[in-house]
C-alpha cells in the first residue's frame, strides 16, 4: 500500500484547548440546559460515527484544480454552507503535537441567529452555540461523504471537536475575514457570528487568498467589544508578543484566564461576537426575515476571580500567523 506523506504540526504550535483542566479550575460544570445536552448527545452518536469513511474505488477527474474548487464549493453551498474556502495547510496549522496526510483544507462557515442572541450571556444564546454546531456539523460531514464518493480520501474536522487543524489560520488563509479585537474572525458579510468547519483532503484544488477589507484597521477604532466584554478580557491595545495577524498587525490577545471563568458561569458567554458592531444593519432581519434589534442586552454581571490555573505553556493561544 502507498504510503502518504506526513505533515506534522511546527513546534512553534499552540497545544490544544485543556477543557478538563480550565474547568475543574473554576469549579466544574455548571451549566445544564437540556436542549444543549441533547444536541451533544446527538453529535456523538449520530455524527461522530460518520465522520469517517472509505472513498470509492472510481474517482472523478477534474479538467483544473479551479475546476474542483469551483464544484466542491457548489457541493458546500447545497448542503447548507454561508461560506467556503480553500488553503493549503502548513504544520502551523496543526495543534501541537499533531500531525495529518491531506493536503488541503476546506473551510466551510455557517451563520448564527442573531434572534438567539438578543440578551447575552442568555440559555438562548447558549442553545444556538450548539445547534449551529450540529448543522454544521451536518453540512461538513456530508461534504465529506460526497467528496468520498468520488473516489477521494478525506478527514472531517467537526466544528465542535478535537480537531487536528486550528481554524483560525485555515479561516485567515481561505479568504473569510480578518481577525477581530474580540479573537474571532470577522468576515465582511457575515460579521463575526459564524461558526466553522473543514475537511482535510488531498484532492487538487484551488487556493483562496488571504483578504484585506479593512476591517481591522476599523477594529482600532471601534472598541464595543472590549467596552462590552463582562470579564474585561478584551484587551485595550494590540501586543507585540501576541504574534501577527496576516495583515502583518501585532494582534490583539483575549485575556483566556478573565474570560473563561465567565464564559464558564454565564452560559457560555459569546457576549463579544453580538455586541461586535460590524455589519450589525444586515442583521435587522435575521436573515430569515425575523424581526430583531440591533443592538443586545448584554448581562454585565460581576466577573468571577480570574483563573489562572493552567500553566502558560499549556494554554491555548492562536497560532502566530505567517506573513509572505
Ligand atoms: S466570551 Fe464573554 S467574557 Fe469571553 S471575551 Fe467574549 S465577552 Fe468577554
Ligand atoms: S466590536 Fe469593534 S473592536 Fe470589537 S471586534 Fe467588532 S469591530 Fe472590532
């Protein structure tokens, strides 16, 4: 049997999330809400089977890898994606440690309802983190089961797992946005409140291109986020030592031992995304039609102690960016 090429993470790699150790930091976990119990429940045992597969023995050629590009993104679009994107991947693109054979990655974005996220931290809000991750979740893994059919090999990265590529970088390298003061992607015309998938696959394609829309040059400016951020772990100015972003800006770093510990209490927070003021007149209407306001209530309750448990060579950070 041929025997694929391994590309393994850089050293330089962030470690995976330690969700076990940031919470049994701050006391456990405390929130139970049923609807988000339910729809974990039916990620792991509906889901997380399929995601892996054997492709067929016939492939498909393509003409080009623009070619490829072009259909696979249609595909993505029929089975319910807002955005999608190709990069290469880089072993700075893998969490430390790990290592994957595939080529390309395939970044694929799908909107949240801003009707959730009227009042924030709230159990609505909550419950939409994990519906999006279970249609999500749907949309890449079919995805995958069609680019299998087609006679190519390919590994789901479920939006809401362990996944072995940071989605970050793959989200700057596949065109979607540009990174916020608040940590998350923005893209110019689904905002900040998306979530995202890939697929990791060897079939040829072609690249997207990292954008410039100068939405963080407009990130200096504004300051919702970090006036809004309940924990005041949205920090102030950009920090040299925070890497760059790939607009070659030193970036902004989240304070992860403020936020957790609301995040934590308080509904899995995502206050930050909401109040994000970019591109907030688009979603007047939900998308759907749905009428809502503008702007959220935000529950600015006292933060907790900040947690600062897991050691700093442990903590997840996002990668360093690289710049051509
Ligand atoms: S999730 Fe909440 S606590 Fe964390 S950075 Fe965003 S607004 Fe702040
Ligand atoms: S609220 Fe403003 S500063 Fe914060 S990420 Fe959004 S645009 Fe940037």
């Amino acid at each position: 049997m041929l025997e694929l090429p391994v590309l393994s993470a850089s050293p330089d790699s962030p470690p995976a999330f330690r969700w076990d150790d940031w919470y049994s930091g701050v006391g456990g976990r405390t929130i139970h809400v049923p609807e988000v119990q339910e729809y974990l429940h039916k990620i792991q045992t509906e889901q997380y089977p399929r995601c892996e597969g054997t492709a067929a023995s016939v492939r498909r050629e393509f003409g080009t890898p623009e070619e490829a590009a072009a259909h696979i993104k249609e595909k993505a679009v029929e089975f319910g994606a807002d955005a999608v994107g190709i990069c290469l991947i880089e072993p700075s693109d893998l969490y430390r440690g790990r290592s994957i054979t595939e080529t390309h990655a395939i970044a694929i974005a799908m909107r949240m309802r801003w009707r959730a996220f009227q009042t924030v931290p709230s159990r609505e809000a909550a419950i939409e983190c994990m519906r999006i991750y279970y249609d999500l979740g749907e949309t890449v893994i079919r995805l995958a089961e069609y680019i299998r059919s087609i006679g190519y090999d390919c590994s789901v990265e479920h939006p809401i797992g362990d996944s072995n590529l940071l989605h970050i970088p793959i989200a700057l390298k596949s065109g979607f946005g540009e990174l916020g003061r608040h940590g998350s992607v923005i893209h110019p015309r689904l905002g900040p409140l998306f979530r995202m998938g890939s697929i990791a696959t060897s079939l040829p394609m072609a690249t997207d291109s990292p954008i410039d829309a100068g939405i963080a040059a407009f990130c200096d400016k504004c300051r919702a986020c970090r006036i809004y951020c309940p924990a005041g772990a949205i920090p102030d100015q950009r920090s040299p030592e925070a890497g760059k972003d790939h607009l070659g800006n030193d970036r902004y770093q989240v304070d992860t031992g403020r936020c957790f510990p609301y995040f934590a209490t308080h509904y899995y927070c995502s206050a930050c995304l909401p109040v994000c003021v970019y591109h907030h007149k688009e979603w007047a209407r939900d998308f759907d039609g749905y009428e809502t306001k503008l702007f959220p209530n935000v529950v600015m309750d006292p933060p907790p102690q900040p947690f600062d448990g897991v050691p700093k060579e442990s903590r997840h950070s996002f990668t360093k960016v690289k710049r051509d």
